[in-house]
C-alpha cells in the first residue's frame, strides 16, 4: 500500500494492457464497504468449482453475485461513471443525471455540460428516422439506425442535424472449416481452396453495390484504424481466371454441369450466417451467385443467432456443423492482441468448448510471435511481429475477410464532445465533457 487510497496491481508475467485496469478506462475496482461480503460469498461458493465443467453453477453464482447490485428491472446500486441513473422505465427510458464524485471534472467546470441525459429506446427504425427528421431527438447511439437509413438521413441534413459514417473496427467475415472429415474431403483443409473461394468474389463490388464505398474491403483481421494494420499485406482482388487455376492445381475440376469436383466429391459448401439479418443475407447471395461462376456450389443454411453462436454449432466446425460461417469480430484497434487465430484457443473438450478460433486453426509460427508479441511493450518492434502474423494469416486463409463497417449515427449541432471512436460505439470516452455550446460546454473532441 502506498496510502490509504491506493493501492498497486502487480502483473507477472508482465501485462502489455495493465492499463486497461486504470479508472480512466474503466478499471474493476469495487467499493468494499458495499460488495466486499457479496464477493466472498461467491467466491466461496466457486472457488473448488473447474470452469470446464461447473460452468452453470459458476454463471448462476456470478447472476446471484449481481443481482444483489444490479437488475434488468431495478437501477443499479453501485456507480461509478459520470452519470448515475436515477429514472427507468423497462422498455420505454432511462434518465441520467450527473455525478457528483465523479473524478474527472470537464474544463471550465461541470456546471456548464450536460446535467441530464435522457435515453430514449426506439426499437422501430423507421420511427426512430421519423424522430431525427423531426428534431425529437438530438443523438443516436451507434446501435440505431440501419445502414441504408443513414444514407438516406444524409440526404435531409440541411443543417437540422449531421450524419456521421465512423470507421469501425468490426470486421465481417466468413470462417472456413480447416479441419475435420468434411473439410477435408471438400478441400477446405487446402490454403490454395480457401484463395481461390477470396479470389472468386468481388468484394469491392459488393461493398460498392450495398454500401456505397463507405465501408472498406479487409485486408486481414486488424482493423486499418490500427497502428498495427500491415499496408502492403498480400491481396485478392477478384480474379475468377486465378480461382479457377488453383482449384485446378488443388486437383478440383469443373464437371459436365460446371460445378467443380475431385474424387467424385462434388464442391457443395454449407454457408450459415445469423437468420433474419437482411444485409448478410443478402450478401450471402451475391456471393452465392458469384462462386457458382467459378464451380462452387453454395448452399444457404442459415440459423438464429442463438443457435449458431452455442457451443453445439460455432465451436463445431471440425464435426462438419458448417462449412462456411459468416459473422462480425468487434476488438479494440488499441489493444490488438491476435488471439483469435492461436492455436490454444480452438474450442475443444479441455477449455469447454470456450475458445473462439472457430476454423480451427493452427500454425506454429504464428503462435511463435503471437507469444512474443504479448510481452513486446515496443510499438515498433511489436507492429513487425504483427507484420509477420499478418502476412502468415493472408498466405493460410483460415477465413476470407470482408468489410470493416463503418458505425453511422446522427446529432445536431451544437452538442459537442459527442464523438465515437472505432470500437466503443459509444458517445466519447468521457461522457462528463459533453454538453452544448451554447451553455459554454468547451469543444475538446471532434468527429473525424
């Protein structure tokens, strides 16, 4: 201890984010006089629990643990941020006012930014387009509006409001089943198959077609808003002569109907995205159209996002539970950490199914610098380590990146200081700044 009101956090092995843990980036550190005894109750109750196998009573305990503080019907009991809740209504509001304790006070002092914010939940779109247009709100959250709704919003501005297409760090992409008796005997398990499949698409079509351009072709995993985003990684722009040359040198060879086959094994792959999301959907039969230019043969298999994402099918691929799964990864451009494709976090039996490289993939030098970049505290020796991994990652294509979204959302002028970055989806990292103009509210961040 180094005072009363501090105390130190030692990581060993050293920890590259232990910043993370700060208050400023909201640190975990909980008041004792308030949760302490709720907390030994629960680790009491867990602590002779495995994870791998007790994972219902651990998660029972844990909703126990929060249920004491905090509910979907009630207004939490512990606050640390610069708002407190102090009105809910289920389904309709939720009313913030400002905190008194908080630790950060905004410039010129907290009298002068936003007292109260009211959420309004409008789960109807077009309602909540009607809203804007109408000026009944001022801001929407990144979790809104569609994205062609935003495009057209854009379109009304006249200075009632602006439109904002953020850069995202979400990244859409299809995961390739790598192992297993079915990837195997469909190819799957072939670098030179999952090339051709990129090769096969025209994602800056696609991307043009239903987006405008607004939302940038992936190159790998690591966002381009990223100090680690490697530049020059290896392409696959549309090339259907190409695909077809390394289906052929993978021994795949279109048959009468055009559809490629090898060994009497037809190339027909399952392709499942989450059910009832018109915009993959819709990407699913561009790309369908597209493959079956180069032999591929597609079939639509889609799920609810409650049963593609469990443990009985996500984490299934090597049992043949899909061929190609199309889904987002959303992670922090700021602490970029590559987990995702080591090799220790393929699901299986041991980590309960728990892991997320859900292609199964696995590469011993990637997980070589993979291990080395986690200790790496260098910017620049740890972006050529990731420089590295990037290129690996391209030449094996364990999954066909496709777009980063951008995160559209609105507000009228004036309000300052309500900005989003590339992965919070939220308004600033410090709510306690934002307010309006007009009131003498100091303009610190504005949106790129």
């Amino acid at each position: 201890m180094q005072g009363a009101n501090t105390f130190t956090i030692t990581f060993e092995p050293p920890y590259l984010f232990a910043d993370s843990f700060s208050p400023n980036n909201g640190g975990a550190a909980a008041p004792a006089h308030v949760m302490q005894a709720a907390w030994n109750a629960f680790d009491a109750a867990t602590k002779t629990l495995d994870p791998a196998k007790d994972a219902k009573p651990i998660n029972d305990e844990w909703n126990k643990f929060l249920a004491q503080f905090t509910t979907a019907r009630g207004l939490p009991k512990v606050v640390s941020g610069a708002f407190k809740p102090t009105s809910w209504r289920s389904g309709n509001s939720l009313v913030m006012t400002r905190n008194p304790n908080y630790w950060l006070a905004p410039k010129g002092g907290a009298d002068k930014y936003l007292q109260t914010v009211q959420y309004r939940f409008i789960t109807d779109t077009n309602t909540l387009k009607v809203n804007v247009l109408s000026g009944q709100v001022d801001a929407l959250s990144g979790v809104s509006l569609t994205f062609d709704q935003a495009l057209d919003l854009q379109k009304s501005e006249r200075g009632k409001y602006k439109v904002y297409f953020v850069p995202g760090a979400t990244w859409e992409h299809i995961d390739i089943a790598n192992t297993g008796a079915r990837a195997k005997s469909l190819g799957l398990d072939d670098p030179r198959v999952r090339q051709a499949l990129l090769l096969g698409i025209d994602r800056a079509a696609l991307t043009k077609a239903l987006f405008q351009g607004k939302q940038a072709v992936a190159g790998s995993w690591v966002s381009p808003v990223g100090e680690l985003y490697k530049k020059d990684i290896k392409g696959y722009a549309f090339d259907a002569a190409k695909a077809k040359e390394l289906f052929a040198a993978a021994g795949w060879k279109p048959g009468a109907d055009g559809i490629l086959a090898k060994n009497g094994t037809k190339m027909t792959l399952n392709f499942t995205t989450t059910a009832g999301n018109a915009v993959r959907e819709r990407v699913q039969q561009i790309l369908q159209a597209q493959w079956k230019q180069v032999g591929v043969d597609v079939k639509i298999q889609n799920f609810p996002a409650t049963v593609v994402f469990s443990n009985d099918f996500a984490a299934r691929s090597s049992e043949g539970k899909w061929d190609m799964f199309m889904y987002a990864w959303t992670n922090d451009p700021s602490q970029e950490r590559g987990d995702l494709w080591a090799s220790e976090n393929i699901p299986a039996q041991a980590n309960g199914f728990a892991g997320q490289n859900y292609p199964n993939y696995k590469n011993a030098e990637y997980d070589k610098l993979w291990t080395q970049a986690k200790t790496e505290f260098d910017l620049a020796a740890r972006a050529k380590l990731f420089a590295k991994m990037q290129d690996i990652w391209a030449g094996d294509l364990p999954a066909l990146p496709l777009y980063f979204r951008v995160n559209p959302y609105t507000k009228v002028p004036g309000l300052v200081n309500y900005t989003y970055s590339a992965f919070t989806l939220y308004p600033s990292w410090n709510a306690a700044q934002i307010g309006w103009a007009s009131r003498g509210a100091a303009e610190t961040y504005t949106q790129k």
